[in-house]
C-alpha cells in the first residue's frame, strides 16, 4: 500500500489533473493506492474571501466571487470530461448549492465564526476530490473516494483541530481498508475532518500533508510520497536565497527541524505519525517524475549531508521581552508562571533565551493571544513587544553565516544552529 498527497498546483487546471491521473496511473502497476488532494489551485484562498465578503454585507462582491469559484471548476470539468459531464456536473452543482447556502446564512446573520470558516472551506477539497475521482473513473480505474470528515475525527477546535487517533484509526480499518478489495485506488480529502459531534473541523492550513501522514499510519503504508512543483526539498527558500541546492535525504529529526523554524515545503505536524511508525516520505516533482527529489526516513540520518547550510526564514515573529515589576531573579517560579500563560493563551513560540532578569520569546504575532498574555501578565511583569521581526535559522552554520549576522535583537547559537532574530 502507498499513499500519495498531491497539493493544489498539481491540479491546477485540466491538463494538470490529466497529469495527476497519468502519475497515478503509473504506480497502480506495482500497488494500490491511496491518495490524499488538497483543493484546486487557491480555491481555499478565495472560499475564504467569499466567506469574508459574505460577513461584510456585500452581497454583490459575494455572488461575484461566487460565480468565479464555480466558473472556474466548471471550465476544468468541461475540459476533462466533454459531453460525458452530466454525472460529475451533478455533484459539483450539489457542492455550490451547499456552498451558496452557507453564504445565505453569513449573509443573514453577519457573523463568520470558525466553525463555519471550517463547513465552507471544506468544500475545496470536496470539489477537487469528487473531480479528480470522477475523471480517474472515465480513464477506466476502479476508483473510490469516500468522505474524510467521516473518517478523521478530532476534537472541536475548529481551524486547527486535534487528531483523536484511537477513534480515527478504527474508522481506516472500518471505513477505508474494506474499500480497496474492490478498488484500485482510494481519493480522499486532504484538510478536513470532523468532531465527535459531527461538526466539520479542519487541520490547519496546508493540513493536506499530515492528512496524508495520518491514513499512512492507520494504513501501515509502504511509503508517503509528497508531490510538489519543486525538485525535492532545497537548502533555502529559492524566492529569496539566490542559490540553492537539492536535499537528496533527510532524518525525520532534520525535517522536524526544518518544519518547526519555517520551511513550508511540507506541514509541521507530517512528520510525527509516519516517524512513529517507521514510514518514510519522499518529496517529488510532478512536472517531472523522473527526478529523485527527497527522502526522509530513518537512514536519512546516515544519508544526509551536514556540510550543506540550511537556510530558513519565518516572517510575523513578534520579540517579548518580559522582567519581573519588583527587579527580582528571574527563577523557577516566575518562568514556570509566564510558560503557563504561554500554554493557556496559545502563543506559538519559536525561540526562548532566560537571562538573569528577564525573559525573551520569539513567538508567532497573533495578535489577540499576545494581547491576551500581556494582559494575565501585566501586573506582576513589564513587557516589552517588537511585532514585525524574522527569524532567520541557519542549520550547519558556518563562518561565513556567522560573520553575516550584522546587527541583530536576539542571536542564539545552539549546537549546529545558529538562530537571528531581526527587523
């Protein structure tokens, strides 16, 4: 059993999707499969604008926008399917009948709370699943494409739901394993699940790949092979580093690295049900299969080179630096108080460094949680926030990364790492 993800680009209109199949294809010569797909293109993007028109009260941007959305995924079906669409035609019209629904109701009631943010945007990969299923069909495979909010079951956290794995690993044998005695391939959504209660939850933007990680471990799966428009996972960003080389193999522990200091090339959270399970993935190109991208698995930490430096930039870092109001040490009691803020209010923190009076975090700037932890904070503690910072991490630094640091609000060096914080 393998499990592929293909993200959005990969399906991006009808010679794409046609692309994705001839992959698929190819594979199902060795073994079944089951692959997880994230909407088409930006469709999240602008399902989430239309909810945003729908709260403002514009009711002639929202039907607009509306209309591009389902303009847009009726031109691809017309360019795979023909004359022969009337049956995915159906479905897809059933979707923005939903859809249309929904803006009715935001429209009515001016409110968008997450909990609809998650019913609407759970449509893109709705769409792009019964579309790619439905052509899969035509090109002659035996093809399934159950409901992944049946499957994948979380907690009520909407937008950034918590898996519950006992529960979500029952229902792949019960639910998803049956499905391939009579089906080479099962197309599942990649993002969306629901709650204990049934209310669509989602996994966090760009969820597709830990979905992907989540089946593979119910599954024991072969292998995760991720599908991306890039050669493998590079050494930098190559929008902003004017150089770049290919990682050929990684640790799990490295790509965790990587994940957690920025790198967006795949989901923070992917690595930790298949580095349990000993699963390896693969990061590969669909504009050209032929290419051997990345592997991260257990032997990547032999495989993996410690002379290259990885370069990684996470932009939105907000600087706190926090002393205690009556100028004492900062010791285990104030510490412990200030992380239990941290762990109430949800700040997302990147980097710590305790000096003997104070306490600095680089965090993620969402405002409203570290508005809302200066505020539990306040009376015992002075705070001082920088928002619109960097952090720059170089792993397997060297002098020359070193002697570039410049002028900087915060350097840590740990081990192979060397962290800069910076406006």
């Amino acid at each position: 059993m393998l499990v592929m993800k293909f993200g959005g680009a990969s399906v991006k209109d009808a010679d794409a999707v046609r692309n994705v199949s001839q992959i698929i294809g190819s594979y199902l010569e060795e073994s079944k499969l089951l692959v997880v797909i994230s909407a088409i293109d930006k469709t999240t993007n602008h399902l989430e604008r239309l909810a945003w028109l729908a709260k403002d009260a514009d009711e002639k941007a929202t039907w607009t926008q509306f209309e591009k959305i389902r303009n847009f995924h009726f031109g691809i079906i017309e360019g795979l399917f023909g004359a022969d669409a009337e049956g995915v035609n159906q479905k897809v019209a059933g979707y923005f009948a939903e859809i249309e629904r929904i803006c009715r109701g935001i429209l009515l009631l001016n409110e968008f709370p997450l909990r609809t943010y998650d019913r609407i945007v759970a449509f893109g990969e709705l769409l792009s699943s019964c579309i790619l299923s439905q052509f899969l069909a035509k090109e002659g495979y035996a093809v399934a494409c159950p409901d992944s909010r049946e499957i994948i079951k979380t907690d009520a956290s909407h937008s950034h739901a918590k898996v519950i794995w006992s529960l979500t690993n029952q229902n792949i044998q019960d639910l998803v394993v049956p499905l391939f005695q009579s089906s080479q391939v099962v197309i599942m959504q990649g993002f969306i699940a629901s709650s204990t209660e049934g209310k669509v939850t989602t996994l966090g933007r760009e969820g597709s790949d830990y979905s992907a990680s989540i089946f593979a471990q119910g599954l024991n799966a072969k292998s995760v092979t991720v599908w991306k428009d890039v050669a493998g996972i590079l050494n930098g960003d190559p929008r902003i580093e004017a150089e770049t080389v290919k990682l050929d193999a990684l640790s799990y522990s490295r790509a965790v690295e990587m994940t957690f200091y920025g790198a967006s090339v795949i989901h923070p959270k992917t690595i930790k049900p298949i580095r349990n399970a000993g699963i390896p993935l693969y990061v590969k190109c669909f504009k050209d299969t032929s290419l051997t991208g990345t592997s991260i698995s257990k032997e990547g930490e032999l495989k993996q080179s410690n002379d290259v430096c990885i370069r990684v930039k996470k932009k939105n870092q907000a600087l706190l630096t926090i002393q205690p109001k009556d100028f004492s040490f900062m010791e285990g009691p104030q510490i412990n108080r200030i992380f239990a803020a941290v762990a109430k209010v949800g700040v997302e923190v990147s980097l710590v460094q305790a000096t003997a009076i104070s306490l600095m975090l680089c965090a993620t700037m969402q405002e409203a949680t570290i508005s809302e932890l200066e505020s539990i904070l306040l009376d015992d503690f002075n705070i001082e926030i920088k928002r619109e910072l960097v952090l720059n991490t170089y792993i397997n630094y060297g002098e020359a990364e070193w002697n570039a640091v410049g002028e900087s609000l915060l350097v840590q060096r740990a081990g192979n790492k060397l962290l800069v914080v910076s406006e």
